[in-house]
C-alpha cells in the first residue's frame, strides 16, 4: 500500500523541528543506505490500515446519523401535521378540546402555533437537507467532511434526539399524560441547547479559517443550522412553560371531562410561576450570550423573534378573555425585555462590538 520514500535531504530530516514526527517512523521503519530508501515494516503498515479503515467506517457512521437526523426531522414535521388534523387511529382526542380541558391564561393565540411552528420546522429541515448533501459533496466545501469538521457526531445525536422526542411528546400529550409531556418537551429542549451549543463551538474555534478560506460554507451553517436549531430551542422553550403550567395545575389524566387538580396553586399563580421560570430562563441567556459567550453566539438572532411573538399571542389572549391581571403585567414585562434583548443583539450585530 505505502510505497518508498525517497530521502533527498538527510540533514533537513534532522532538523529540530521535525524530530518527533522522525523519531516515531524510524521506530517504525529500517533504512536501506545504498538504494537511499526508507522502508515501513508490515506490521506499522497493517496498523495504518487498520487506522484508515476506522476513519471510514466513522466517517460512514456520521453520514448514516445525518439520514437518521433527516428522517427524525422529517418525522416530527409529518406527525405534528397528523396532530393538527386530529388524525383518527393516532390520536384519541381533538387538540382544541384538550386545550379547553386543560386551560390556562398562558394559551397562546392560535396564531403562534398556526405560524411558529411550521416556520421552524421548515427552517430546520432545510438545514437538516444542506448537512446531509455536504456529507456527501468535496471536503473543502463540506461543514461535514472539512478537515476541521463544524457537525461531530455527538451535535448529530443531540439533534435526532431533540426532534425525535417532538413525536412521543405529541402523543403523550393526546393521551393526557401531563406528566410525561413535560418530561419529553424538556428533554427534547435540553437536547436542542446541547446541539446549538456544539454548532457555536465549533464554529468559534475555526472562525478565522472559515472566514478566510469558506465564507460561503460559515454563512450556509450559521444562516440555515444554528439560527434554525435556535429557532427551534425558543420554541420548545416555550412548549415548556405552557406544559410546566399545565402540570402544576392538573394531575395527570383524569378520563371523561372531568379533570382533577392539584391544588398546590391558583390558575393565576401557577402560570405567573412559570412566566418567572421563563423570565429567568430568558435573562440568563441574554446575560451569557452576551457577556461571556459573545464570540460564540454572536450571528444567532432567531431566539428573541420567537420569544417576542409568543408572549404577544398569550398577552393578546389575556386582555380578550380578560383573564389575570398579574399575568397580563409579567407578560407585558416580558415582551418588553425580549423586545428590548432583540434590538440590543441587532446594534452588537451591526457595529461588530459591543456599543459601550
């Protein structure tokens, strides 16, 4: 497989700088003088193949998680769309009559889920389809097959895990398991932070070369995976406190029309505790996004839009049914930071640097 290496420089050979990389392969090697040649022993050479064929067979492992990845994505889409239509045979009951079932002054304006979500969805599964045609186009163009690679198989395993959790979640909630709803929608958001989270890395830690010599390739990866993941964060974000809200308010499933509470609190307060996780959530987040992880999060703008659309469809929602007026002023709070949170991030974008 190796053929002979001609020695031209035996001095250059020996050079400081390259007598490391020297050291391992005479260890590996026997010199042959009067033809001028260095020869790789067999048992060296078997272990480079055995090093090429799991280079492949990894190479390969990461191309079927991107399909696995496209068909989970695609899956999610095909059974939130069975969801909306309360198809018969998967679901047992009528979302709008779950809904009604289980109130509460934080149901959003049909609007959002009507808008929201297959906006994300969309987004994602194009992104999901660019990652999986790079893995199979020219390194030099590939964030997949790059030397110094943006997608690691563990940001394709949070990814299938993130979407593929959506399906479970969908059913779990038809059939009125609150509890396990708000387990699956949190491990789903988890998941999309943690594949959000490896896409900044890796793109920081080549930010220089990928500028210079793939600009192309970091607007593709940035544009259509990581604002799209966190698009889709934002969402499950959100999924999250409405389910959080849902749980701490009624038990698990009751059958019939008749529900069961917990008691623990009032509609009212249980839903401004779960505005104020989210509050917390959402100031944290602008505080490491823009304080300590600046450099990593620095082109993601997606997150505040889907925030600011959400707590407008539950305010507008709150002042129509005039439903609780401590929620309608924290949720107005909350429009207004996020509102505020999103015109920041667009000046730190346009100027490159921080205004002060």
């Amino acid at each position: 497989m190796l053929g002979d290496v001609k020695i031209i420089h035996l001095p250059f050979i020996y050079a400081g700088i390259f007598r490391g990389a020297t050291d391992v392969i005479r260890q590996n090697t026997h010199v042959c003088c009067n033809q001028g040649t260095w020869k790789v022993r067999p048992s060296f050479q078997q272990n480079l193949q055995i090093l090429v064929v799991f280079s492949t067979a990894m190479d390969r492992l990461k191309t079927a998680l991107l399909l696995l990845a496209w068909f989970t994505t695609s899956g999610s889409i095909v059974v939130c769309y069975l969801r909306r239509h309360d198809v018969k045979g998967l679901y047992e009951n009528k979302k709008h009559n779950l809904s009604q079932k289980y109130s509460h002054e934080l149901l959003p304006n049909y609007a959002f889920f009507w808008v929201s979500w297959p906006i994300v969805f969309l987004w994602n599964l194009i992104g999901i389809t660019y990652l999986v045609a790079s893995a199979f186009s020219h390194s030099r163009f590939s964030p997949v097959n790059a030397e110094s690679s943006l997608v690691p198989r563990l940001f394709v395993v949070s990814h299938i895990l993130a979407f593929g959790l959506i399906m479970p979640w969908e059913v779990s909630f038809d059939r009125e398991n609150l509890d396990l709803c708000l387990a699956l929608v949190m491990l789903a958001s988890l998941f999309s932070y943690i594949a959000t989270g490896l896409s900044y890395y890796h793109v920081r830690h080549n930010i220089q070369e990928l500028k210079q010599n793939h600009p192309k390739m970091l607007w593709c990866f940035v544009i259509l995976v990581q604002n799209g993941l966190a698009m889709y964060a934002a969402n499950l974000s959100v999924a999250s406190t409405l389910n959080m809200a849902e749980v701490v308010i009624y038990s698990t499933r009751t059958g019939g029309l008749d529900v069961k509470l917990r008691g623990l609190l009032s509609n009212e307060d249980a839903c401004t505790l779960s505005l104020a996780v989210f509050l917390t959530v959402m100031v944290i987040w602008f505080a490491f996004e823009n304080f300590w992880w600046r450099e990593y999060c620095r082109y993601v703008l997606t997150i505040y839009p889907v925030f600011i659309f959400a707590t407008a469809s539950i305010l507008s929602e709150m002042m129509i049914l005039h439903q609780g007026s401590q929620n309608i002023i924290v949720t107005s709070v909350i429009l207004g930071l996020a509102t505020v949170m999103m015109a920041f991030r667009i000046v730190v974008l346009c100027l490159g640097k921080f205004p002060f």
